[in-house]
C-alpha cells in the first residue's frame, strides 16, 4: 500500500476512494456569485487558473529543507490547489488556499455531479478551490513529467494494483532522503522502475488521465514518508495562522517554483552539396546538452525514411547520393536526463548525370 493510500484509508470511507476528481480550471475571486455550471473536460489550455511558469511568485523565503524544482518545463496552469483548511478529501464546506483566500459552498455552490468543489470558473466551468485536495493538479496533456529532485523511485506503477480506474492510476513516488516524498499521479507513461536512482529534471513519465481523472493533467503533491500526511510546496503566507499544522514551509528551492536547470535540447541539422562532387552531400548535426544521444535518418523523395547514423554529441558524415534525387535528413535526439527533439535539413536536389552535348 503507498503511502497515500494509506493515509486516504484512515480518513475516507471506501466508497470516496474511487469518486471523481474536480479537475480543471480557475475561479472566481472569493465573495464573487456563481453562474450557471457546465462541466468543462480536458484537454484545455484556456487561459484560467494561475498561470505556473517558473517565475517564482510566491511572497515567501524558502524553508530550511527546501528542495524542489517545477516537475515540468514550460507555463502550465495550476488547476487545482492544495486546501489548508484539511487536504484529506473529506468535504469541509471551505477550501484555504496558500496566501490566504477561502472559498466556500455558498460562494459558487457545489458542482452537481461533485459536491467536494467551490467558486466556479467565470465562464461556469469546474473548480480550482477542490476541498480536500492533498496537492496540486497543473494542467499537462501528454507532456513529459520531470522529476523535482534528485532521489529513489520507490513506486512506479498502479496505485491500486486491482483498480486502474482509481485514485491516481498509474503513479511514481520518489523518496528523497529528508523523510520526504514526491508523488506524480494520472500517468499515460512511466519510464523509470522501484529502485532506480533519478536525477533533478530528469523525465520520468508522461502525463496523461489514468485513474480517476476527467481529463489529462498531473497530480503533483509532497508527502511525509511515515504517512504522516500530505504538505504544501508553496507553505503558507496567509495573514492569519495555518489551519494545516503539518506545514514545513516553502520547500522551492530559493522561496520560488522554478523550472530545473537543465540544457534542453534543440537539434540543429545541416546538409550541404560538397563542390568538388555534386553526389556527395555533407550533413551535420548538433544539439545543447551534456549527454545527448542522436538519430539520423535519411528521407527519399517518395516520404521513404531509412535509418542511416547515430553518434553520441554532435556529429557529421558524408551521404553518397544517386543522381537525378532529391534527399533530406532528420536528427533527433535524446539527452541523459530523458528530454528529446528532432529536426530536418534542407532539402537537397541532385543533379542528373550529363552525358555530354549530342551532335
């Protein structure tokens, strides 16, 4: 059993453990009316909920174990907070969110297929303010999930091995050394193992919607590893005293969610006619990284692509063309933390072999 699992045993009736999750976007300031509800599904970038994009926002010094780094790359919103007022999914009628805000049933009203979200979404879609909620869902369609810090894999599969349509579906825990864990929930794709050793920003998964979820996104939270309960990344810097004692401060490295400090890649690829044969085309490659893995294929005029080299860095070769062709050549890459790209060269026209002027 993870370890929240465990603590949603203690605090939820069975029947709670499979209900759905409210996924999805912003709302209103609290004290603004509710509008008419109508269920919003995923896969969405609108532009609601806080925009996450590495910044560094949050009006607060880190704490002294601060650690973490964004689990992604690139703006994403947040579309659902942690509630400070118990982030245990029993319905409280309130959500706390970090700063301060409190939201409530009689601000919004209760989705009418859900009753555990509060403060619709301007437009009258779900909710940010999800009462209960353990941690944060940003809104990632099928997009890499990167790790927060550097630690050990201790869970890499179903949460619940009987129920793949429960709780957060396919699931990665990493212990980090600090009596901490980072959890990543609603997967489509795992690809590291219990056990293995994971490196800040390295990919460890692909977002998706398994489990419970409405629609693709990642369910992102920290969690003591006795089973002590869920903590807030972002602390609190509400003017009144945290209504969650299990808090432990801003953990993001420098007081602010940043993205990891990684080199992405961003292949560049050439192809050039050398001059003394005009059959011969040079070609090379190169991407940003420390440790990156390339793949060159060569693409026929017909669409027909054909594996042709790989080297490990930037690299070049030279392809001996047949007369009368045209080619172009496609790179991709992968670096030592997981993050791929790919790109093409120009296309190339060879030349037809002239067999001399008929008299």
């Amino acid at each position: 059993m993870t370890v929240r699992v465990a603590v949603l045993a203690a605090a939820l009736v069975a029947t709670l453990l499979c209900a759905v999750p409210a996924d999805a976007s912003s709302a209103l300031p609290p004290g603004q009316k509710q509008g008419p509800y109508t269920r919003w599904f995923y896969p969405s970038q609108i532009t609601y909920g806080p925009l996450e994009d590495g910044a560094g926002k949050v009006a607060s010094a880190p704490a002294p174990g601060a650690f973490l780094t964004l689990p992604f790359i690139g703006p994403h919103y947040i579309t659902s907070i942690f509630d400070h007022c118990g982030p245990n999914y029993v319905v409280h009628q309130k959500v706390c969110r970090y700063d301060g805000e409190v939201a409530s049933l009689s601000v919004g009203g209760a989705d009418p297929g859900f009753d555990a979200g509060y403060a619709q979404t301007p437009g009258g879609h779900d909710y940010l303010y999800y009462d209960g909620h353990d941690g944060y869902d940003y809104g990632l369609n099928y997009e890499p999930v990167a790790a927060a810090a550097p630690g050990t894999v201790i869970l890499a599969g179903w949460e619940v091995p009987s129920c793949h349509s429960c709780l957060s579906g396919l699931t990665i825990e990493i212990a980090h050394g600090n009596g901490l864990l980072t959890y990543y929930g609603h997967l489509s794709e795992i690809d590291v193992v219990r056990g293995q050793r994971v490196k800040r920003g390295q990919v460890i998964a692909i977002s998706g919607m398994t489990g419970s979820a409405t629609g693709p996104h990642l369910h992102f939270g920290v969690y003591y590893l006795s089973g002590a309960g869920p903590i807030d990344p972002y602390g609190w810097s509400g003017s009144f005293p945290d209504p969650y004692s299990k808090d432990i401060g801003d953990l993001w490295l420098t007081g602010s969610p940043r993205y990891p400090d990684i080199a992405l890649p961003k292949v560049t690829v050439t192809a050039t006619q050398d001059e003394n044969d005009p059959s011969a085309i040079d070609v090379a490659w190169s991407s940003p990284g420390a440790v990156t893995r390339f793949e060159v294929s060569i693409v026929k005029q017909d669409g027909e692509m054909t594996a042709w080299t790989s080297s490990v860095g930037a690299g070049s070769a030279t392809f001996h063309a047949k007369p009368d062709q045209s080619f172009w050549f496609w790179a991709s890459v992968k670096t030592d933390l997981g993050w791929t790209d790919a790109s093409s060269s120009a296309v190339i026209q060879i030349p037809p072999i002239d067999h001399g002027q008929r008299g």
